[in-house]
C-alpha cells in the first residue's frame, strides 16, 4: 500500500477525512525540514517554546486547539503529513515552483 497524503484543512484538524493527532516525532521532523528551533515554531504558531519542548520531550499530549495552531503554522511553511497503515507516519516538504527549476 502507498502512502497516503494527509489533507489538512483551513484549522489544521483533519487528516485524510480522520483527527489529525500531531505526534512528538513528526513535531521535531517537521522542523527539522524548515530548518526551525522550537522557538520559531512557537513564534509561528504563537505558543510558548516551553509547549513544544514538552510536547517533543513527550512530557504531555497538546490541547486540540493548541494542536490546531502548531499543524497550521507547519501546513503553512509547507510542511505536510503523511501516513499509512503498514509503513507508519512521517512529514514532508512540499516543493515549491523554484524548487523544482
């Protein structure tokens, strides 16, 4: 089976038509593709960095609406989600037009 895209909507909550539940290891993958510190994307997502750290340190689950702003900023950047059944979950970097030249 391949991968599937995840389909992020205007709040960041859906995922392929399900919840899209932010994992700790896609959180620090998706800033390690922009190239962010925590406390960039805690600037995008307008959150504090001490959310993201203990977020990636999996010292809590984040709040749904807290969720929603850390996946928009990401989704904004250009970060995508993916997952599959048999392969797992990941991120990746949507290419832009100059990319691809």
């Amino acid at each position: 089976m391949s991968p599937m895209l995840g389909d992020i909507n205007d709040s960041g909550q859906k995922f392929n038509g399900a919840a899209l539940v932010l994992r700790p290891e896609q959180c620090r993958a998706a800033r390690a593709l922009l190239n962010w510190t925590q406390q960039h994307l805690a600037n995008e997502a307008r959150v504090a960095r001490a959310t993201i750290r203990d977020f990636e340190n999996a010292r809590h689950r984040l709040h749904g609406s807290t969720q929603a702003l850390i996946v928009a900023a990401l989704v904004g950047a250009g970060v995508g989600f993916l997952a599959d059944a048999h392969l797992g979950i990941g991120v990746y970097l949507r290419l832009t037009g100059h990319d691809c030249a």
